[in-house]
C-alpha cells in the first residue's frame, strides 16, 4: 500500500511515538517498511526512550536489523532544553523581551529541568492560578513574579501532575484512578467495560459481579472523564483514551491506597470480563486476566481461583499462538499457583495443560531449569503416556538445543516405541535404507505437480504424532548419523503419501532435496525443493519455514537467487524461528546469515557485531550446539580484523579452541559439522597464507566427505574457497595434483551454477 500511495508528488511521511512499547509484528513491519528498496518517497520517524533499552530489547533488534540493511538512519537526541531555549520560548510566547523574561525562566528551569512537557504543564499551572494572565488593560500578559517565586511549586513532575489531579472533581481522580491501573492506554469500548461509580462501595461490601446480558451503555463516569481532556492530563486518539504522559499515569495510580491497590485490579477484572459479550471476549482477555492476577492475592473462593486459573490457560495459549512466549509463560505460570493443593487429582486436565504449556513456553525463553522442573511434575503425576507427550517433545528439542543429540536421539526412539511406532527398519541398515531411498526418489521423480498438489491433508491423529516426532529426530539425525536420517526421510515421505502431507512432510522434503544436492541429482533436488516451499504456502505452516529454508537455499536452490535474496532468505527463517518457537534452527538461519554476509565481502566490523548480537542470544536461550559451531566461525572473523606481522602465533592462539571442537566432531563421528569447521579453518588459513595448515584441512574435509552425502557449501563459497587454496598449493609444491583438484572444484562449481 505504502508503495503505490507514495510518489514524487505525494511522498508519505509516517511519524510513530514510544516506539519502545511497540510489539514484536508492529516491529517487524516497520522493519519491512524501511528496508524495501522499491519503497520510494518515503520517510519514516519514529520516537522511543532509549534510557532504559538494552541491546536485547525488541526496538533494539529491529534497529539494528535495519542498518545490517545498509539503510541510512539519522538518530536525533532529544534532550531537555536549556535555559536560553526556555527563555525564547517564553519570550516568543507571550511577547515579551527576553530580557523581561529572564527571571521567570531562571523560575521554569529550577521547577521543570527543561522537561518541556514539565514546562507546558507548569506555565498551564500559573495561568489556572492568575499568576500569569491577560490583562485587557495594559492589552499584554501580566506576570506576578513575586507571586510565583513565593508560591510552592514541587520540582518533582509527578507531584506537579498529582497537584492538578486533586483539583478536578471527585468523580473525575476516579475515573483517572482506574483508567491508570489498566495502562497508559485504553479503548472507550473497555473503558465502558469497568467505570463505575461505586467503585468501593463495591469493594468494601465485597460484591459480586454478575455476567452482563447486553452491551453496556455509554457511562457518566466516561463524561467525567473527559473532564481530563482540556486539562491536559488525558488525550483521545480516535477512540483511544491516553494519558499524555507516563508521570501522569503514576500520579494517577498513586492517589490508590497501597494496600487496596490488588482489590482496585480484581474489582477491574472481574467488571471487564464479566461485562464484556461473549463475542468480544478474546478483545479484552489478556487486559482482564492480568487485572485479576494483580488482584490473586484478594481471591478467596475456590471456584473463583479455578475460574481465574481457567482464564489464565486460555490467555497463555492466545499469547503463544501470537509468539510472546515471555508473556504466556506469565500466564500459565500464574494458573498453576492458583491450583488447589490436590489439583491433579481434582482438577487433572487443568492441571495437565497448564504444566505442559508452561514447560513448552519457558523453552521458548531459554528458562531450561525452570521447564525441567514442570516437565518432572507432568512426568509424576500424569495418569497415561500420551498425557506425557507434549513434555517429552518439550525435552528432546531442550536436549538437542545443550548439544545432548544422542540423549535427544534416544528418548525420541524411545517415545515412537511405547506409541508403539517402532521405526520399520534397522536403523544400521544402509542397504535397506539405500533401496527406500531409491524408491521414494523415483516416486517422487515421476509425479507431476497436479499429482503432488492432490494429495491429501493427513488427518490420522496416530499418523500426525508420529510425524511430530520423527520430525525432531529428524533434526537431530541430521547432524550425527547421516544413515538415521535417510530412514527418518524415508520413513516420513512414506507416511505423508500413505496418510497424505501434514506441517512436516515439508521439512521432510526439504531434507529429502538436500540429500539428493548432496548426491549431484541437483534436478531433483530442486523439484523436491519446490514442493517443499508449495507445501509451505499451501498448509501455510510458517513454523516449519525455518528448517525448509535451511535446507532448500544451501543446497538445490544457492544458484537460483542472489546472494543477497539468500542471505535474506536465512534472516527471514531467523525472525520466523524466533516468532514461531523453533529457536535452534532460528540460530542457524542467523548463523548461516553471517556466513553468507562474510562470503558477500561485508565489512568485518559490520559483521562482528552482527555475531556479537546473536552470539548473546545464543548464550541467553542456551543454544550449544549452534553457539559450539559459531565460536569457530566468530574465531575466524576476529582473526581477520585483528590480521597482525606474528601471522602463525595469533593464528594459533585463536584456534586452539576451534581445533578442539573440531577433534570432538571427528571423535563422535558428527561428520557434517566437522566438515563445516573444516571449511572455516581452510579459508582463514588460506588468507593467512598457512597454505600446510589449509592443505591438512581441504584434505580432512574430503576425507570425511566420503562418509556423508550432504555436502557443506557454506552457501555456495566453499568450492570457491577449495579452488584457491588448491590453485595456491599447486602454485607452492609444483605437484600436478593439486592442479587437477583445483580444475574438478571448478568444474563442480560450475556445475551447481548452470544446472
């Protein structure tokens, strides 16, 4: 849209304030916003407090993001305003000399700090006190500054807000009151929803609160509160209420008791929830559970702690299916405290869904200890095995994510076995697992595209667990048993064109075109690589998009887009992993992100940053396995930018620890992410000109290539790389060998490009 209404002659300026309470979508659009180079005639301004924004803050990101983008962003510091600014504001104000108006400057100064709202508010305050009017006299303004100088005026502007607050009636500081407790923001609809006059009558005769039949009439509280709006206090944006400013909220909410304050959000709760049509319920569930959970504490019936547990369920899950794991953990956190002492015997399903969500969110968030222990009550008192399921998938992602792959591997097979889905073949059994293979590829070489879009959704709920698992196997295999993971490909693609295609017969397709990439069959590579994006649009299952991507663009697909379409395609997978949940393969997209940025020649300041963000995120959502691998690649960028003439003591120094993964890969057999490591302690060794050192790892590399059949293409630089370094030692050793690795790296490069 943004597109097609900006134009030389109309050009659109868009300007957004607090920006820093923005959430994760509105971030992201505005991401996409900024760095859509066909989006001309644009110009973006946005306002945000970065006094308290720390690099892990969503603003942060996104900004960050966006000059990764190389999109010009021109920051202006907004300060308070100094004296002299003050005083020509004044003096322009009310025409005076700036000389006349020196002495009350110096007053507005000391009383408002510069604060230029404190300042309105404060010259707003000496006109509704006649300390400074119009006298139609003298036709100028009068200023009693003797008046205004021996008149108290708080330095603090809250107190300044509090002061004009207790001015205005009764029934006006109530409406302020309650309207602060819900936020700075809020709709008329909600507002009607709990305004009410006989707020603590209510309260203190303890009330109950019955369900509303109808819609509720526009309230007279909601007339005094419009009593707020010539004050200055409260603004209306549309149909929004806004307090003009956070100090006025506070003073607001300060006016409240400390010690009714949780009865105050209970009451307001219970008003919005009970109020509310049913209809409109979702609009206002996340506003009223976490009024009422600031008022648990007041609860004292059973049933109305089971009602609030059961709201809080359903809050949590709203909350996950838009990606704010922090706050639904929240939420299922605080239903479980609301549980009676016996709730899994008297409330198990309750009981049961809360843990096992709570468990599941607190992954997302990188809480482990915190998940393990849920995950250990559900595994106690859980009645069935398929109640244990949910925290079982929730342990094998954790254990992959710490890099306990076998562990994860275990328990997976494990969990398929007690289903009783035992794998149909010996999972050591490459003969067999090479004759599937071969049959599904040719099963899938001879369908059309009308044949595969014809296949139906599965809908068998044995069918769809069992994907769900082999799924997390999969990823798992996919790093250390490369002969497991051509049977759980085998295995899956079978199930989908038995039972039909689910969310994870893509991800199964994509692995499927990266096995094949690796065996040279790059035209069906890319024929599964299409099937598996088509599976995505179709189901349109966004949370799989991650792991296809990964697969799909460093294999069938690196030739078929820019290198900058491909390393935007990682970022994309990167931002859809951490909305979606699926943090381990979000890092890799960012991990792979970087690698394609460092093969794009960015610059490696640039580019270190970018590492130093994810390297954090990694750490912060316990990410081994993708932290073990960065490391190595961060090792490498840092020895770059810190090149110095003790070549060959720095490279050591800065590799040693690499070294050591490296050996720990070869020693459990993890071929492909020691070939990967390979690939980075070769090139940096080759711009080191330690041609020996490049040599010893081009050659370990091929060496364990002849165990795997994907192959690491460091998004399509590593034969670039391998070229150079054998050109180079051919160049050093006059050996012909080295010339004819040099030609067939070449030649296998060209290869991917053409086909």
């Amino acid at each position: 849209m943004v597109k097609a209404i900006a134009t030389p002659s109309n050009p659109v300026v868009l300007f957004l304030d607090d920006l820093h309470w923005a959430d994760m979508y509105s971030l992201h659009l505005l991401t996409v916003l900024a760095t859509d180079r066909e989006i001309k005639h644009f110009l973006l301004i946005g306002c945000f407090r970065d006094d308290e924004m720390v690099i892990s803050h969503p603003l942060a990101v996104a900004l960050h993001e966006i000059q990764n983008r190389n999109v010009d962003l021109t920051k202006i510091k907004v300060a308070n305003i100094e004296t002299a600014e003050i005083n020509a504001l004044v003096s322009d104000a009310f025409h005076f000399p700036e000389s006349t108006t020196a002495y009350l400057t110096d007053i507005i100064h000391q009383k408002t700090r510069g604060n230029i709202l404190c300042i309105t508010q404060f010259l707003q305050s000496l006109c509704d006190r006649g300390l400074l009017q119009w006298s139609s006299v003298s036709n100028s303004w009068e200023i009693k500054l003797r008046s205004i100088e021996a008149d108290f005026v708080p330095d603090d502007p809250e107190k300044m807000f509090l002061r004009k607050i207790l001015q205005l009636p009764v029934k006006t500081q109530l409406a302020l009151k309650l309207m602060s407790c819900v936020g700075s923001t809020c709709s008329e609809s909600t507002l009607l929803l709990f305004l009410e006059d006989e707020m603590m009558k209510n309260i203190e005769e303890e009330k109950e609160v019955e369900r509303a039949d109808k819609p509720r009439q526009r309230s007279e509280m909601l007339l005094y509160l419009n009593v707020a709006l010539p004050e200055g206090l409260v603004k209306k944006e549309g149909l929004n209420y806004k307090f003009i400013h956070d100090q006025v909220q506070h003073a607001a909410y300060s006016l409240i008791p400390k010690d009714e304050k949780h009865l105050w959000h209970l009451r307001i709760g219970k008003n919005i929830w009970m109020n509310v049509p049913k209809n409109d319920e979702n609009k206002v569930i996340f506003i009223a559970a976490d009024q009422m959970n600031l008022g648990m504490s007041s609860i004292k019936s059973e049933d109305e702690k089971m009602m609030l547990a059961k709201l809080n369920l359903r809050a949590g899950m709203k909350a996950m299916s838009l990606s704010t794991f922090s706050s639904c953990a929240s939420y299922f956190s605080d239903g479980i405290k609301l549980l009676r002492k016996d709730h899994w015997e008297n409330d198990y399903e309750l009981s049961l869904h809360l843990h096992n969500y709570y468990a599941e969110a607190e992954y997302c968030n990188g809480n482990f200890s915190q998940a393990r222990e849920v995950i250990k009550a559900v595994f106690d008192k859980s009645i069935a095995f398929y109640d244990r399921l949910r925290a079982y998938f929730v342990l094998i992602k954790m254990l992959g994510a710490e890099n306990k792959l076998r562990e994860a591997l275990e328990m997976g097979i494990t969990v398929l076995t007690c289903l009783g889905k035992s794998l149909p073949f010996g999972l050591c059994d490459v003969s067999t697992a090479s004759k599937d293979f071969n049959k599904i590829r040719a099963t899938f070489e001879s369908m059309t595209d009308d044949e595969f879009f014809g296949i139906r959704a599965m809908e068998n709920s044995d069918a769809l667990i069992t994907m769900s698992f082999t799924s997390e196997l999969l990823v798992i295999a996919y790093f250390i048993n490369e002969d497991m993971c051509v049977c759980l490909v085998n295995y899956m693609l079978q199930l989908s064109l038995n039972y039909g295609v689910c969310k994870e017969s893509s991800f199964a397709l994509a692995s499927f075109s990266g096995l094949l990439f690796g065996l040279g069959d790059l035209k069906a590579s890319k024929k599964s690589s299409h099937f598996a994006l088509s599976l995505l649009d179709r189901l349109n299952c966004k949370e799989m998009l991650p792991r296809v991507y990964i697969c799909v663009y460093s294999s069938a697909l690196i030739k078929h887009e820019t290198s900058k379409k491909v390393s935007e395609k990682f970022l994309y997978g990167y931002e859809v992993g951490m909305q979606t949940g699926d943090i381990l393969f979000a890092m890799y997209c960012a991990r792979t992100y970087c690698t394609q940025r460092f093969f794009c020649g960015v610059g490696l300041d640039e580019l270190v940053r970018d590492i130093e963000v994810w390297r954090q995120q990694m750490i912060a959502y316990k990410q081994m396995w993708n932290l073990n691998i960065f490391n190595s690649f961060r090792h490498k960028v840092l020895t770059l930018i810190n090149y110095s003439d003790d070549n060959l003591q720095q490279f050591n120094d800065l590799f040693a620890e690499g070294m050591k993964s490296l050996k720990s890969h070869i020693e459990q057999k993890r071929h492909l992410p020691a070939t990967v490591l390979c690939s980075y302690f070769s090139c940096t060794a080759y711009f080191f000109c330690e041609y020996d050192f490049a040599r010893d790892m081009i050659e370990t590399k091929w060496k364990l290539e002849k165990n795997i059949k994907r192959k690491y293409w460091a998004v399509g630089a590593a034969k670039f790389y391998e070229t150079l370094i054998c050109i180079a030692l051919a160049r050093e050793t006059n050996e012909d060998k080295w010339r004819k690795y040099a030609l067939q790296c070449f030649e296998e490069e060209k290869k991917t490009k053409f086909q």
